[in-house]
C-alpha cells in the first residue's frame, strides 16, 4: 500500500504556484481518503499537440503534475490526438484551421520526447483521447451534447464576444469543451489541471462527471508565466520564450536576463522548491547568486548537472571575467558604417547588420524590440542607439541568440 506524506503537507505543495482550486475543501477531502485508503488520487492534464516544441511557459503545468506525482499520486499525461484535430478556441477570436491526423501525432512524438524530462515515465499514464472518441457513435455524441445547452456555452467569454460581434462559431468548436470534459469522465479523474485560461473547459469536467454519476473533479488552474520581456505571456511568435529544447548555454544566459522579481515568479512556476525554501533565498541570498542558481537548476532539469556547470562557466568568461568564449567571433567596424547622421552615436541596428546578426535593420529593430539582444550580459532594449564607450575604441560583446561577436568599433 503506497504511503503519503500528511495531508496538511501535501496540500502546501499542491498550493505553490496554484492560481485557483476549485474547491480547496473538496480537494482536502479527496487527500484525506486517500491518506486513509491508501489509493492514489488519479490527476489528470490534456494536451494537444498543435505544435512540435515546448517552452518553459508549457512546463508550469508539467511541474504541477510532477508535484502531484512527487506525492505518490498517479498522473495521467492525456495527448488530445482527437481534439487537437477539432482545436481549442479558447483565446481565439476566429476559428482556427483544423490540422491532419499526421501532424497531431508527429507533434504527439515531439511533445513526448520532452515531457518526459520532467515526468517519470516509468510512473505516468499516457493516454490517448482518440482511444474512446474512435469508438463513440454518433448515437453516442446525441447524448454527448445533451448534457450541455448553448446558453451554458455561450458563457465562455471568447464564444459570448464573437457572438456580439457577430463572428462565426462553427459548431465543432462548441463540442470541445465537451469533449474536453468527457476526457475526464473516461479517465475517472480526481483533479484535473490547466491553465487560467481553460477554467471554462475544465469546470465543464466537473458538469460532465456529475452527469455521467461520478464524482466531480477538483479543477486546478496554473498561472500563465510572462517571457523574457516580464510583460507578455511567454510566446515563441513573440520572441521572449525559452524553449526546452535550447542550447544549454542559450538557456542559460536567457535566465540570467531576466528581471530580479521575475526571477522570484520563476523559482515559484518552474522549480521544486517550496515556497519557504524560495523565501529564505529571498531573504539571504544575493539576487545575482539566486539567478545564477535559478538559471543552472531550468538547465539542468533539460540538459544535465554537467551541461548546467559549463553553462554557467561559459557565461561567466563570457560576461564577467571579460574572457572570450571559444565560439565567439571577434569583429572590427569602422565607426562611420555605424554611426547616425549627426555623427557622435552608434546606431544599434546598423551595428547588429554590420556584423552578421541581423539580416536588415528591419530585422535588427525587431530583435531589439523583442528584447532578444544582449549588450555586454545586459538586456538592450534602446532601439538606436550603442552606449557612447562602444563609439570609443572599447570592445563590445553583442548576443542574438546563439550568435555571438566580440566588436571593437574604429575611429
């Protein structure tokens, strides 16, 4: 008989990072028969595989399992191969283009390849959604949607604002969410997790299990996490993601450029840590210490202990020592291929063309504005203009991604 941590202890690390649990007493509940029993609570996340890689932002919800799984409880990793041909409209103010059987499982492939550096595949359940919807006939999905009227649905707020506006809806988008919420009637879930931003679909879980005679889910929500700008959701489109399957040093030094109170937000989503742990380190260590560590545990969790120890030896030659890194090129720019019509500044975006990492200055003002640059370790975001010592014989080091160049600008 498997053997739980007490249920007080359980419910603190469940809790960290958690925006919403719906309900906390019904989820204490749930943790005290299963103190008792000795039966694991079954705890369920879907995903469907729309597209090939994952970055930090999807891993929020991964360590919430991977705490589920820590406790002794049994994770479900559901890919949603049949309703990812349907596609999510949660967020979309347009239907979106169904994608083919091929690509969800070439997708599916990639996802599984990556979420099992933080799960243990040895201990969860991978499941198929397509594993009961193939066998549904359509006298089945009669009764599917009977369980749901379209007053109820059209209280998700995306469906309720395309409706005033009078944009379609088609109607396969009103049987996700039904969908969605018979995946946990065919798995039994006794919690299932999502973002903030799926709350609908998930409280349709707990209308669907009350309807099918089982007991209701707990819903669990997980915050969504900002990029590398600290504003806006963490986005490969919008340039300030960090995707798992980066370069360890690339991974690294994106940490490393994040700020000193996002940095904390970070310790919360997409560590182990507990949150009295995080707040010593608040409290006695130095923010360039907490980030160096925050930085060498996301690579590690990715790459290896090793990969994380050269990472950080790296990046310190790189951006402390004043060392030249081996994959760093040296270039040398006359100052007047760079500099703006006055004469006495070095614009950035000439500079980033002049030495091979942008291919225009369209491009190079995008990256700025993306916040992908880095000025000496530092993050640029000045869309014309170099520190005036770049203009006066002092190297520069300049990094886009993995591209890196050493510069000396010449008078």
């Amino acid at each position: 008989m498997p053997t739980f941590p007490p249920v007080d202890e359980q419910l603190a690390y469940i809790k960290k990072g958690s925006a919403e649990i719906v309900k906390e007493s019904e989820l204490r509940s749930k943790l005290e028969k299963s103190f008792a029993s000795g039966k694991p609570l079954r705890v369920k996340a879907g995903f469907d595989p729309t597209a090939p890689d994952l970055h930090l932002g999807h891993t929020v919800l991964l360590r919430k399992l991977k705490h589920f799984q820590d406790l002794g409880h049994t994770v479900i990793f559901l890919i949603g191969d049949f309703t990812g041909m349907i596609g999510d409209p949660t967020g979309r103010s347009a239907t979106r283009p169904p994608l083919s059987a091929e690509e969800i499982m070439r997708n599916a492939k990639t996802y599984m390849a990556q979420v099992f550096k933080i799960l243990s595949q040895a201990k969860t359940e991978t499941r198929f959604n397509s594993e009961w919807f193939d066998k549904m006939k359509p006298a089945d999905w009669i009764r599917l949607t009977a369980k749901f009227t379209v007053s109820q649905m059209l209280e998700r707020e995306d469906f309720h604002k395309r409706f005033q506006e009078e944009k379609p809806i088609a109607m396969h988008e009103l049987l996700y969410p039904l969908a969605q919420g018979y995946d946990s009637v065919a798995l039994q879930a006794d919690v299932e997790l999502g973002g903030t931003d799926q709350k609908f679909n998930l409280l349709v879980g707990r209308e669907m299990q009350r309807a099918y005679g089982q007991e209701s889910q707990v819903v669990l929500t997980t915050p969504i996490i900002e990029g590398l700008d600290g504003v806006q959701k963490m986005s490969k489109s919008l340039g300030n993601a960090i995707g798992i399957q980066e370069a360890p040093l690339e991974m690294y030094g994106k940490v490393m450029s994040i700020s000193d109170p996002m940095m904390w937000k970070y310790y919360e989503l997409l560590t182990d840590l507990q949150l009295p742990e995080i707040e010593k380190m608040k409290r006695e260590s130095h923010p360039m210490e907490a980030k160096k560590d925050l930085a060498r545990r996301i690579v590690t969790d990715f790459h290896s202990a090793d990969a994380a120890a050269k990472a950080a030896e790296d990046w310190a030659k790189q951006f402390q020592k004043d060392a030249v890194p081996e994959d760093v090129v040296s270039v040398s720019v006359p100052f007047a291929d760079v500099a703006n019509k006055e004469g006495d500044d070095v614009r950035a975006d000439r500079l980033l063309v002049a030495v091979g990492l942008a291919s225009s200055v369209s491009e190079a003002n995008r990256k700025i504005k993306e916040n992908a640059v880095r000025v000496n370790g530092e993050p640029f975001t000045d869309l014309v203009k170099i520190a005036r010592d770049g203009a006066d014989n002092t190297p520069l080091t300049i990094q886009l991604g993995r591209k890196i160049r050493r510069i000396l600008i010449t008078r």
